[in-house]
C-alpha cells in the first residue's frame, strides 16, 4: 500500500529556485571581481569571471530544467554595474539581454522577481566608499525606477536588497568582504544608507510602476544562548537584535538603532514594504569571548557535534525553525512573506532531502497558522560562486551540480523530490519516503505507523 499522506499548499502558492547575477553570470567587472583580485580574499583565489556563463547564455538551458522541475516562480537579480557602468550611461544591450532572461521565464510559465542588489555594486560607487557614501541611496533608486520602467510589463514582484545585514556585518563589521572594514560604527551607517536606498528605490518603482510589489530580503539567523544560558542571554539578544530585527523594525518604526551606531530618525523608511523576504539558512550559539572587544565580548559558534556535519562557516541545521522566524516577521511587520532563500551546503545531497522537505513542511504549518506566506524559493537552482568560499565543493548548495570545468549540469536527488512538491503543490509522504526516508517518522508518523502494521506478520 503505497503511502498517501500530503501536506498540500493552497492554489496559487509560488514554488521556485533563487540565483543571484554575480554567482552564477560570469564576466562581471564589479566590486566584488575587484575584491576577487587580491590574493586571499577568496577561496583557492577563485573567480566569478566564469562562474555559470549565463552571460553567455546558459541561462536558458538552467531555466529549462528549473521549468521541468514545475517551478511557477524563479527569483533572479540584476546586475546594477552592466546597466550603469558609468553615472548616468545606460546600456542599452545590457538591458536588452535582461528583457529576454526575464522574458525567458515568463515564456516558460516562471513569475519572476527581480533583485536590485545581491551584494554587488558597480565600481564608480564603490570608489566613492559603497555603503558609506551618502549619495548612493539616491543613485541606486534611479537605477531601480530605471529597471522598473524597462522590465514592467514582465515583472511586479521587486526585491531592493538582499540580506543588507550581511553586507554590513561581513562587509563592514568583520572585514571578511568587500570593502574589508571592520568597524561597528562603519557597519551602523551602512545599514542607514541602505535603508535609505530601500525607501527610496521603492517609491522610484512605485513611482514607475503604480502596481509594482516591493520588498526586501532578510537574513534571519536562528540564535540560542550557549550554556550556562544565564551568562549567555544578554549576548544572545544582542545577537539578535543586531543581525535579525535592527533592520526590520528600523522599518517598521521610522527609527534606526544599531549596536555601536547613534539612534536615527528615518520616518522616510515607514511604510516602505508590500512584502518581506525571508532567508534563513542555520542556528548559533551566542557566548561572552573576552577576546572578542570589536564585537562587545560577543561571539557565537555552532553545537560540537554539528562540526562533522556542516562546513566551518556554517551554524546547526534545524529547518524546523523557518515557522519562528515567519511569525516574527508576521507579528512585527505585517505584510505578505515570501521565503526568498532556504538551502544548506551539501555536495553529496546526504542532508538536502531530509532539510527541504523539513523547511517545507515548516512553511506548510505557517501556511496553516495563517500567516500570509505566498511562495518558497530554493537556494539555490545550481551550484555557483559562492562568495568568499568561491567554487570550494563544500559549500555547493545547487538542486543541480554543475561541474565547472565542462559546465555540465547533473540533476541531485533533492531536485527530483522539489520537482515533485512543485508539481504536487504539496509536500507527499511517497516523495519523503522516496527522497528522505529518514524524516519520514518525524513528518509522516502515521504512515510509518500504517507500513509496520502491514508488515507484521499474521
Ligand atoms: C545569500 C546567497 C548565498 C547563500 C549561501 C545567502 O545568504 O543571499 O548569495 O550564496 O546565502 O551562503
């Protein structure tokens, strides 16, 4: 008897993959391909120049097989330095090439959403200091009422930023990416400076596109005090405050306040969401380090046992908690969430199964609670350029493996199965069995209950 079990979505759900344009495009001339220059910023010293040539034009090969695996909805961004290289010069052929990657997936029944910045910025901004300079958010708006009235009659769903927590902390704060500072007051202003460039790109595409749905992504990390949890609580809520909520409710109140930054009116900022992006990836544990006085004492690391299982930068995998961070984000802000990044580094696709079929079933339960989640987006559809990691096959995070050296693209066993969640618009216990047969009892405990009487002999 096979198993029938589903936690099925309601009609109109949207199912898709997420990208970003400097991982996967190649042959960008950006900050990060300056960053990628200097010997020992990026893993083996790789490079995006290549990275998935969808430049060249093998995006159309990977929408293909994002489009077999019943994908409705595929979230990829734009390259803010090919439309702008220069203040105020526009390329036209740049843009062209957008139109027909957007076209691309609305020919193969793909909603698109379009990301404004996924970490990259053209060179003339960051000669003049990336996210420290005060003039940026008003260039990147241009630049965003630009592409809104270009791709508009293609697309209505708009992310301004990805993760501006992580630009700011890996970017500004810790010095382990472009621009390499590493100063709480540095990372302050630039979070203020990209909520500014969210407010005001928002109302540039509003302005352009009066029906335009505007949002914008957020890294949520999940962050318990380590034990003896009585010392480690203050340094958990810190945490807390300053990488998940600093931002969000910056947003929602008109007033920002980050560690080691003064308190800023910005009632510019408020009202500025139609929707809000989640991504969460993993948990820390967050503990007092006397070595740590760049960071207020504060530190965080993963449980020991996780160390055998996740890759060094990586926290503890528990998808379960996608359903806390989308009542947070819920509760405080009050608009329609989209998950817009769920994934985990895992070359061999021991751990992807079991996660995607745990963080979906989170998403499910959320569903159900009704909180207004309207779509799941996968990080990601294939491996890429992972940032610092570069192409290091312990952070491969694709639905497909790509073999860089002959671009050849080979489908993982978790693409099979996210392939059939999207064309079932539900999670199956026959998927799970077949997939991730080792959360079965967890998320289908009946049906594993139904099998062994079956099995017991008469
Ligand atoms: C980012 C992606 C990145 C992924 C995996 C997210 O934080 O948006 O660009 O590749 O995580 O690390």
């Amino acid at each position: 008897m096979a198993v029938k079990g589903i936690y099925q979505f309601p009609p109109g759900f949207l199912w898709g993959c997420a990208t970003a344009a400097h991982q996967v495009e190649g042959q960008n001339t950006n900050n990060w391909s300056r960053w990628e220059a200097t010997p020992g910023h990026i893993f083996g010293n790789h490079t995006a120049q290549h990275a998935c040539e969808w430049w060249s034009g093998r995006f159309e090969g990977d929408f293909d097989l994002a489009a077999d695996m019943h994908n409705n909805a595929q979230r990829i961004s734009i390259e803010w330095s090919r439309l702008e290289p220069e203040p105020g010069t526009w390329d036209t052929h740049a843009l062209d090439r957008y139109r027909q990657m957007v076209r691309g997936l609305t020919l193969r029944g793909m909603m698109p959403m379009l990301t404004l910045h996924h970490f990259t910025l053209p060179l003339w901004a960051d000669d003049r200091g990336a996210w420290l300079w005060d003039d940026l958010p008003e260039h990147f708006a241009r630049f965003a009422g630009k592409v809104a009235a270009a791709l508009g009659d293609l697309c209505t769903l708009w992310c301004t930023l990805n993760e501006p927590t992580v630009v700011s902390t890996n970017g500004y704060l810790l010095g382990a990416w472009t621009p390499g500072q590493k100063s709480m007051a540095a990372a302050a202003r630039a979070n203020v400076n990209m909520l500014r460039a969210h407010a005001m790109a928002y109302r540039a595409i509003k302005a352009a596109q009066p029906q335009a749905q505007v949002g914008l992504a957020g890294h949520r990390i999940g962050i318990r005090a380590q034990a003896p949890a009585f010392i480690n609580r203050i340094p958990m809520r810190v945490m807390d405050h300053y990488f998940n909520n600093a931002f969000m409710l910056a947003l929602r109140d008109g007033e920002a306040h980050f560690t080691g930054g003064k308190r800023v009116r910005l009632p510019e900022v408020k009202n500025t969401l139609d929707w809000v992006g989640l991504q969460y990836y993993f948990e820390y544990k967050a503990y007092f380090s006397p070595r740590s006085p760049g960071t207020l004492f504060i530190t965080y690391g993963k449980s020991p046992a996780m160390h055998a299982v996740t890759p060094p930068k990586w926290g503890d995998l528990n998808p379960d908690g996608t359903f806390e961070h989308i009542r947070w984000l819920s509760r405080e802000l009050r608009v329609p969430i989209y998950v817009t990044e769920a994934g985990v580094p895992d070359p061999d696709d021991t751990l992807r199964p079991g996660y995607l079929a745990e963080a979906v079933r989170a998403v499910w339960k959320a569903v159900n609670y009704n909180y207004p989640v309207r779509g799941f987006f996968f990080w990601s559809l294939l491996d890429n350029f992972e940032w610092a990691e570069g192409y290091d096959p312990r952070y491969n995070f694709g639905l497909y493996k790509v073999d860089f050296e002959s671009q050849s693209r080979t489908a993982r066993p978790s693409a099979h199965l996210y392939g059939e969640i999207c064309a079932k618009n539900g999670l199956a216990a026959d998927s799970v069995a077949k997939y991730a047969p080792s959360v079965l009892p967890r998320l289908f405990p009946g049906e594993v209950v139904q099998e062994q009487v079956r099995l017991r002999p008469r």
